[in-house]
C-alpha cells in the first residue's frame, strides 16, 4: 500500500490523479494522508480473526472498531526496538493504522518508530497518540509553500511507491525540503530530497504541471539512486508536482552466450523492472506485475511462462526452474522437477524475497526466517537452526547465504571455501551466490568475495565504491563463472571469465542486472538510444572464400541496421548479418554498423571489426636458439618454435609436424618436441608449420650428448670424453696415453721401457690444453717407488707435489704435445705445508710441454664452498688414465667420495679408485677446453672411509708464489715465475 502528502490540492484532484496513477502503472497509488478540504470517505475494514487478550473480534462496523481499539489500547503496545527489521530499520509489514486517526488509510510504515500492536499477517496499529500530525502537516506545508514574485505557489507531492523488486521496494520515501529560484531565464531551479533515503533503489524522477496527468506523460527528470538531495534547472515557473515512480520506458540489455537465443531479447519489451536468467533462457518482470521470457532456441514466451501469471512482484531463476513472489506474499514456481526445484512448501506465506540457483530455492518471509526447497544432498536445503531477523538471502550452486543483522550466514557445499566467511565481514545490507563463490555488498558500496577462484571471479577490481546491486553467474556446464557489479553512477563493473566481461556500446544508466549461466542482463532507463548487444568481430579467411560479420541491437522500438566500411554506408547492407564472397585482398578493411531505434530515439555505431586474409604462418622465434644442441645424456631437452599467421586462432589453425633427420617423427604435432638425450637420438630436428595458406620449415637443431652434470658447461670431461676421446669403445676408454708401458716395468736400469714406448698419434683429449703439464715418470727413483708419483708443471720450470715424494736429484720425463719426450732433473723442493711441496728444474721446458694454470683465490665464488654440492672434476692415476672425480670444496681441503659411482651422468668406465701410488696425481677442472689445477691427491680411500682429500692450491696461492720466487733466486734462475692464475669470470657462477 502506498501513502503520501499532496497540498494545496482538493480532494477530487487527488482522487483524480489516483485513477490516472492507477491506470498507467500497477503499485502507484497518490492518496491525501490528510485532506483540510474534509474528512476522507470511510474505510472498510477487512481484518479476520483478530484476537485481543485472546478475544477474538469480528470488525464489521465502526463499534466494533472502537471495541477493538480499546481493546487494544487495555495491554501495552509492543516497543519498536524489539520487533524484526529489514536492513533499513523498518518492520517487516504490509499495513501500518493510525490508532489517533483510525479512519486513515494504512500509512506508508512506521517512519516515526511508534510503538505498535501486532494484528496478524503484517498489519499493526500504531500506538501515534502523541505524534502531532497537525504540525507535522504545518512544517511539511511550509517546506512546499515557496514565494515567488509574480508566479502561483508551487506545490510538491510527496510520494510513496512499492514497487516489485525484492526487498527493496517496499520502503516508504517521501520528497522533501522542497526549494525553489527563478533564475535569469525565468525558469525555476527546484533541489528537494528524499527523506530516509533510497537505500540505492532506483526510481524515476518525474515532473509535471499537470498533476491529473498520466504519469506517463510526466517529464522525466533521472534516476534517483544516486544520491538523496536532487537539483533540476530550468524548471517551468508554473505550478509544479514532482513524484518517485517505478522506471517506465525501460530497455533491456542482454549479453554474453547466445546458443540458445538468450541474447534474442522480443521486441517491444519497454518496462521491464527485473531480469533474471537460467542456463538456456532469461526472464524479465514487467511493472504491470506480468512476467515474459526468451531463448531456449526461440521459445515463445507462453512456453516460458505460465498463461495468467499476473500480480507479480519478484521472479528468479534456477538453472530450469523459476519461482515468482506475489504481491499477496505467496510464492509459485514452475519448469523442471526433477529434485523438487518447483514444490513451494504447502502454507508458505508472508514472503517478502526469494532466491534460486541450480536446483534449489529460498524464500525470506516478513518474519526474518528463511525457508528451501529442492535438492539438497549438501544440505543447502537444511536451513540452519536458530537463523533469524534475516534481511537478505541468496542461493549458490549448492550452498546458501543470508545476512542477519549486517553479517553473513552460510551453508552448503564448502568444497571451494564458499561458506568460509572472509574474517571481520560485517555491516553486509544485500549478497549474492554463484556457482562456487559468493559476494557481499557493504553498507558502504564496497564488495567482499570469497570462494572459488578458477575463473578470477573473486577478484573484485581494486578501488571498487558506490556499488548498489550486485550478480554472481557461471555454472559447471559452461565452465565459466564471473560477477557484477551495479555502481551508482548506473554503469557495471564485471570480473571473472567469459564473454559477460564485456557489456555492450552504450550501456549506461543502468538500474538493475541479473546473472545467468554465462549470459548477463541489464535494465537501462533515461537516455533512449539503442545499445549494440554483439557487437561484429574480426574475420579471417583465405583468398577467395566467404565470410558474414554479424552484430545485434535493442531499443525500445526495435532498431535497424546499416553497414559501412570505413564510415561509407554499404548499399542494401540493413541486415544484422553482413555476407561477403569471393574475398580479395582489397576487402581487407574495417566494418562496423549503425543501429537505429525504429521510433526515433536515436542511433549507435559498433566497433569496428576487420577482415583478414590468411597467409602462409611465419616462425617468430625458436627455442632454444637452432645451433648445435649439447645436451647431457638421459635428460629431456625440449625444443619449440612460435609461429603466427591470421586467422591461426580464428578457424585457420597452424598444424605442427616435427621432423628427425628430414623424417617425420609420428605423433610429434604440437609446437614443442621433447626427446630424451641418447646415442640413438642424436642428429636433426626440425618442425615444419603448416596452415591452409601455406607452410613454413624451422631451422634446424642439431643435437649432440654430453655427460654433463650439474655444475658443468660443454667444455667438461664428460663431454670430451663422450665425443673426443681416443680409443672409445660402446662408452669403454682405455684413457693410457701411450701404450707398451706401466709403472711396474720402468726401473733406474730400464730406461728403454719409457723411451721406446708406443705413444698415440693423437693426443688422448683432443683440443684440450694442459695434458702434458704431468711428469710421465722419473729415473733413478729409490727402491719400491718404480717411478710413480709425477709433478706437474705450474710454470716452464716449476712443478708441484706431495711432500712424501722426493723427485729431486732424478731424470723427470715429460710428454709434449707432439709426442717427444724431453728429460730434465729435479734440483731442488720446498715443503709449504699442507701436504704442499713446491720444486724447481734445472732448465725450463719448450713451450710445447704446457704447464696448466691454477684455479685463483676467489674460486669460492664461483666454486661451491659448502662441502655439499660437488663439482665434476678430473683425476689422473699412476697408469696415467683419467677419470671422473667428483669434488667437493671446503676450506683448504678438496675432497672426494670415491664411493660415489658413475657422477654427473658418468658411467662406471669413468670411475677409478685412488690406489697407493696415486698421491701427488693432480686434480683438475677443466674449463672451456683448458685444464685447470686444484689440488692432488693426499691419500687414498678405504672401505670404511672412502673419502680422500687434497690441498686446496686456492688457499695457498700466495705461498706457492712466495716459494716459488725463493727457488728461482736461489738456483740463479733467469726467469722468475709465478703462478698463473685461471680467470673464472666466464665459467657459469655456480656458488649461488
């Protein structure tokens, strides 16, 4: 019921403009609270049984009205604050009596908070004996009474309106604190407010100077839900009425999935106050309380709705079943029945909201208690125990919120955290529920969401304010889920995934959305233009072939269409599809269209969209770069390649076909190739690119194998010894670097062992430097060492050892790059320390004896100094074979596990155990094809302690120059050399 003030008008004008209301828009009703030209006609009471002190009344007459009131008025009243209240602050009611004046009509609700009686089903009378309505009526007439000079009173209606959204609609508002001005032109700027607000409810502004008028030929002035206190300018200076009423002319705007025509909005749909949706179809409640629908491939609305449903005040929509408020607070439902979705409890009433989502429904009822139905096996159908004073309810995929006294209840299916409330949420006034997440819209125009976040439906935009309504869609079947978001200044915001993130050219003014599976609805009012709903997308084809851009449109009287490319009107392009054939390059340009209303409300022009001709694809890039490809053994090495052409995502796909040796490899057609690194997957590879217009050949990889480990680049001994070594056999090297020869055969008096040995004509690594640094042996060695243990060479005449080694007063052999064999004699040594002697020759070696450089001072930056991690290192035994030897760096010691078998994708081949006679056999590193010096072995391992050790030359660095430079000046040497230090900068750092 609606109720309101009109001044300085006499009864029969206002009897009039209740008829003229009531004729043009369902719920608007203009009655005078009171009138000074009388007393109103009297009213007929239609209570039934009414009980007071448990005394049931039967009021027929006005006695029985006075018994019943003072009845009444012979027990207290019931106070205000103890009663349930919607987020607003009023009770929950449908008609509220003036116990003072009880000839009144119901008033609009209890705005002064009067204390009440309750009469059953939502009416109360109101204890108003000490309101004094005579000067509330004075102050209100004085608000409307504005003195203008040469101009009649104006005078302001102030209005009520219950209009058919859920729990939104029903709050009494009123226009007030009316003021007025001429302005130079002699029209009038009128500002007013609304007083207690529109709670973000939107209502047409009107105006007219004419109250018997129809409303709908008032003036339109806005929307009043985005702010409290309205100003208009250039007013008419006559006498003037203003009302809030529900939105008229409205348009409906849907967007986003299509398949089933729920974007084929009927034509003629122009008052609309509510829009809803399901999977294949959507809804709209119309303001004369009628119901239409579409989709559902081209369902007619008789299908979509049931015949004679009428007196409707809020409809919404499962994923196949709707139910529908009355205005008499009953409920109906109807559609599929599969779980119960459509059987409304038996007695339920005093509805005030209802909810659904999936296969199940809610229902609000004025109370604050919350009743569903419908599939429940998470028990979203099993309403908590004890939820009461509810304000808002919403129903999700399988679970439920409602908001209590500004907090959030929840229940249901927690599988994705959609009923964990975010902590500290509070002050909530309206929710929503998707399939697995949920939304909050504060007090505040802010948004809370929580739940799932597959799709980003739960990020809600940074800085998000001044929302007043909020959507939440997407279901299992589309895999999509998204949210909306109305603000105040009549736009959406929208998050998630799917089409829905885009609402359409020209929408603006909106005063309501609605979600469905992944479709979205608006309702716009004010501004008449059309909006485009699908806009044309960009075409891709090849020469010759056909294409048809497509776009659609809505306005209040139906709109037409009109092509163009490049903004020249395409001569009997007026359909919504634009069909092109025999495509050529020179129709390679924009088109768009121009949508007009049919009853001259204006036009909009789409966004351009472009035609494209497909062309042979191109390789963007590969990765990594094609050039030779040294991989280690047994790991995977991926290999892709990014191509582009038009249209290779838009119905002309690029093809993949890989190819090994210029063969193609089967089942190898994406545009990436992983093989595992091995002997029989050695050589080329290639991709070739292919789509409808053409094709393209990558360059080519070419891949070898190395056995490199985790610290090591391509210049390693695995990789030398994988590709370079001499002798290699199915992965078995005999690493000897001259034949005929062993420790046990050479003796003082067997010097021709050694100089008649059979040395390879290649060197044993090929490429790499430093091999000739060690001492083959010695002469005149005493008994039992048999030539064992070499030096190695850090200068042309310095060498290092082991101090248990005693090389100096003997003949020392030295193999050069070219297989010659030169001899020169240890004349002195100087023990350092740390199993460290450091010796000098009596003449330099040629520069073709190489000597090897020394891993510097600051190697454990790059060289892991943790004792853990291992380095792939180089070890040489008395036989003069090498090996792996996995090192680990501490401090002044370099160790080595030789338990460790087959290190850093080695296999056992390369794995030999230090024996007694290997100490002073260095320890290497190589790098980049040259072979740096660490240490030497200091001792070899045993069963129960595998691990030997050596010195780390790095921390000695100093003292082997120091001793190095006493040596040459102590043997006159002509030269005096220093250790040379190996530069790291370039080897990968790897102490990270």
């Amino acid at each position: 019921m609606c109720a309101g003030f009109l001044t300085s008008l006499n009864f029969t004008q206002a009897q009039q403009t209740v008829d003229s209301v009531q004729s043009d828009t369902a719920s608007q009703i203009l009655i005078p609270a009171m009138n000074p030209n009388g007393p109103v006609p009297p009213i007929v009471w239609a209570f039934n049984d009414i009980k007071v002190n448990n005394v049931s009344l039967d009021i027929t007459s006005v006695a029985d009205l006075q018994t019943m009131l003072g009845a009444l008025q012979s027990q207290p009243p019931v106070t205000f604050a103890s009663l349930p209240k919607n987020r607003f602050g009023q009770v929950y009611g449908t008609g509220f009596w003036s116990l003072k004046n009880p000839y009144w009509p119901p008033l609009p609700g209890n705005i002064y908070g009067a204390d009440l009686w309750p009469l059953g089903n939502g009416n109360f009378i109101l204890d108003d004996r000490l309101i004094d309505y005579d000067a509330l009526q004075a102050a209100a007439d004085a608000e409307a009474a504005l003195t203008l000079t040469a101009s009649p009173m104006m005078s302001m209606s102030m209005m009520a309106s219950s209009l058919s959204t859920a729990y939104a609609y029903g709050n009494p508002v009123y226009l007030t604190n009316m003021v007025a001005s001429f302005t130079n032109d002699g029209s009038i700027t009128a500002s007013f407010g609304i007083r207690g607000g529109t709670n973000f409810v939107p209502y047409n502004i009107l105006m007219s100077t004419n109250v018997a008028l129809p409303v709908a030929s008032w003036n339109w002035l806005g929307i009043g839900y985005t702010s409290n206190n309205y100003t208009f300018y250039g007013q008419p200076a006559n006498l003037g009425f203003y009302i809030l009423a529900k939105p008229s002319k409205t348009m409906v705007v849907p967007w986003g999935d299509d398949f089933y025509g729920q974007c084929d909005i009927w034509t003629g749909i122009t008052n609309a106050v509510q829009v809803t949706g399901g999977i294949e179809f959507r809804l709209a409640l119309l303001n004369d309380g009628t119901v239409t629908g579409w989709g559902y491939n081209g369902a007619t609305p008789s299908e979509l709705v049931p015949t004679n449903l009428v007196g409707v005040a809020t409809i919404a929509s499962g994923w196949q079943h709707n139910v529908a408020l009355l205005t008499n607070s009953m409920v109906t439902a109807w559609g599929d029945n599969f779980y119960g979705e459509i059987n409304v409890p038996a007695g339920l009433t005093n509805v005030t909201v209802i909810s659904a989502q999936a296969l199940h429904s809610l229902a609000l009822k004025t109370n604050g208690i919350v009743v569903a139905w419908g599939y429940g096996p998470e028990g979203e159908t099993s309403v908590p125990a004890g939820l009461t004073n509810v304000t808002a309810i919403a129903a999700g995929g399988e679970h439920n919120l409602a908001v209590t006294n500004g907090y959030v209840v929840a229940w249901g299916y927690n599988g994705y955290g959609q009923c964990t409330l975010p902590a500290n949420l509070s002050n909530v006034w309206d929710v929503a529920a998707g399939w697995e997440h949920s939304l909050a819209l504060k007090k505040d125009g802010t948004v809370v969401a929580w739940g799932d976040n597959s799709y980003g439906e739960i990020n809600v935009p940074a800085g998000l304010s001044n929302v007043v309504a909020i959507a939440a869609g997407g279901d299992p079947e589309t895999d999509t889920a998204y949210s909306l978001a109305l603000k105040s200044n009549g736009t959406i915001v929208a998050w998630g995934d799917g089409e829905v993130l885009n609402p359409r050219n020209g929408l603006s003014n909106v005063i309501a959305i609605g979600a469905g599976a992944a479709h979205a609805l608006a309702i716009r009012t004010g501004p008449r233009m059309p909006v485009i709903t699908l806009a044309p997308k960009d075409k891709y084809q090849v020469s010759g072939g056909n294409v048809a851009f497509t776009a659609s449109g809505v306005g209040l009287y139906g709109v037409s269409y009109q092509w163009q490319t490049n903004g020249v009107n395409l001569s009997g392009a007026t359909r919504t599809t634009l069909a092109l054939t025999n495509v050529q390059a020179a129709q390679q340009t924009a088109y768009s269209v121009v949508v007009t209303d049919n009853g001259g409300m204006g036009s909009i022009t789409s966004s351009n969209a472009s035609l494209y001709l497909v062309t042979p694809p191109t390789i963007i890039s590969q990765s990594p770069m094609p050039t030779n490809q040294v991989a280690a053994y047994q790991t995977n090495l991926t290999l892709s390649v990014t191509a582009s052409a038009p249209g290779q995502l838009n119905g002309f796909p690029l093809s993949y076909q890989w190819q090994f040796n210029g063969t193609n490899i089967s089942g190898a057609n994406l545009n990436n190739y992983t093989l595992l690194v091995d002997t029989p997957t050695l050589g080329a590879y290639s991709v070739v690119v292919t789509n409808v217009a053409g094709s393209v050949t990558s360059l080519v990889w070419q891949v070898t194998m190395t056995y490199v480990g985790s610290y090591i680049d391509v210049g390693t001994l695995a990789y030398h010894l994988s590709t370079n070594a001499i002798g290699r056999t199915n992965g078995s090297v005999n690493m000897n670097i001259y034949s005929g020869w062993s420790s046990g055969a050479y003796s003082a008096t067997n010097m021709g062992v050694l100089t008649n040995a059979t040395w390879s004509t290649s060197f044993w690594l090929k490429g790499v430097h430093g091999l000739s640094a060690t001492c083959v042996g010695f002469s005149n060695a005493p008994a039992g060492t048999g030539g064992q243990g070499p030096m190695t060479l850090v200068s042309p005449r310095h060498y290092l050892c082991a101090t248990h080694m005693h090389p100096e007063g003997y003949l020392d052999a030295f193999l050069d790059t070219n297989n010659v064999i030169y001899w020169r004699k240890s004349v002195q040594r100087v023990d350092i320390g740390n199993d460290t002697s450091v010796g000098i020759l009596d003449a330099d070696l040629p520069p073709s004896v190489e000597i090897i450089p020394v891993i510097p001072t600051n190697s454990s930056f790059y060289i892991p100094a943790n004792n853990v991690s291992l380095v792939q290192g180089i070890g040489m035994n008395q036989q003069k074979q090498i090996f792996g030897q996995p090192m680990r760096f501490s401090g002044t010691d370099i160790t080595w596990d030789s338990s460790t078998t087959a290190p850093f994708g080695l296999t056992t081949n390369w794995n030999v155990n230090i024996v007694p006679g290997d100490s002073s056999n260095p320890t290497m590193i190589l790098i980049s094809n040259q072979l740096v010096l660490a240490s030497h072995n200091f001792s070899k391992p045993s069963f129960s302690s595998p691990i030997t050790s050596g010195p780390n030359y790095a921390a000695q660095f100093l003292t082997i120059n120091q001793t190095m430079h006493f040596l040459s000046t102590n043997n006159t040497a002509s030269t005096d050399y220093q250790l040379t230090p190996f530069s790291l900068t370039n080897w990968p750092i790897i102490n990270q």
